[in-house]
C-alpha cells in the first residue's frame, strides 16, 4: 500500500480518538467546560468546533451536581484532571 492509499483510509475522527486514547483523555469539550463528546460519539454537534479541547470526563454527583459547572445535570468535562 503506498502512501496515497493510506492516507485516503484514515479519517480524522480515528486520527483523534487514536490520540486521546495515547494521552489518556475521555473526549473532548467545548470552551463551557459543560458541553462535551467522548471517544466514540465525536461531534454530536455536527462538526468539530473551534474551541473544542482535549478534556477528562468528571461524573455528577447524586444530586446532579457537577463540581467543574454548577448549572449542568449531565457528565461535564473539563481541559483538567480533578
């Protein structure tokens, strides 16, 4: 396979997910710190958009409280590990 053909069978969602995965990220998220994707279900939003950063992935508590984003009652996602 030359280098054509295999630049023409990787796509950019593999090239991304294969370098999260390597730096030990769960997705990305957007500059709210609340929205977010993770490996596996990239841009539900349609598109990468230009803020989007690598990010770690932090749970809600019971209550649906995040410590990173106060207003959100889903998983919020933060550029830090907490």
């Amino acid at each position: 396979m030359n280098k054509l053909e295999r630049c023409n069978k990787v796509d950019i969602k593999q090239i991304l997910e294969d370098y999260l995965k390597e730096q030990g990220f769960d997705g990305f998220a957007g500059n709210d710190g609340c929205c977010g994707c993770g490996l596996g279900d990239f841009f539900p939003c349609g598109d990468p958009q230009k803020y989007c950063r690598p990010a770690y992935r932090h749970e809600t508590d019971s209550y649906g409280y995040c410590h990173d984003c106060s207003d959100s009652d889903e998983d919020c996602w933060n550029e830090y590990r907490i």
